[in-house]
C-alpha cells in the first residue's frame, strides 16, 4: 500500500502524506492557518525564517494528513467491508 516496510511498524510515506495534505487543503479553514505562518515576518536566526516557515508548515501539513487518514480511513474501511458482505450475499442466493 503507501507504507515504508523498512521500519517495525507501518510508517505512513511522505508520496501519501503529499496527498492527503492536497485533499485537507479542501477545507478552507485550514488554509487560513496555512497561511499566517507563510506570512510572518523574517528574522535573523539559525535558519532563515523562511525556512524555518516551511518547516513548521510541513510538520502542521503532516498532521493534518494523518489527522485526516485516521479520521476518514476507519470509515471507509467499514463501508466497503459492509459492501463486500453485501456482495457476498448477493451471489450466495
């Protein structure tokens, strides 16, 4: 599926995390908060604040998509074991 297999544990990868930020970003008041990290001002530091802007926005897209995944996964899942039982039936009659 979309899962690094290198790891013990299943680690969702950074291609399916790309894409389930592109489906949050459906929701518009997610892109406010998006948005006011993009638009701070830069300061002098270790890293550019620019940089550092992506940064933090990369780690709040990350936990949006993963947000989302446990949120909609679950429930897709359920949906389609109702249809598979469903079919199952239907071709056991």
């Amino acid at each position: 599926m979309n899962f690094a297999t290198e790891f013990d544990e299943p680690v969702l990868t950074d291609e399916y995390l790309d894409s389930l930020i592109e489906k949050w970003r459906q929701f518009p008041n997610e892109k406010k908060q998006e948005q006011s990290i993009e638009k701070k001002e830069q300061r002098p530091g270790l890293f550019s604040q620019s940089e550092s802007q992506r940064m933090q926005l990369r780690q709040i897209q990350k936990e949006k998509a993963i947000k989302y995944y446990l949120e909609t996964v679950p429930n897709d899942l359920q949906r389609l074991s109702t249809q598979v039982e469903q079919i199952k039936t239907y071709f056991q009659n």
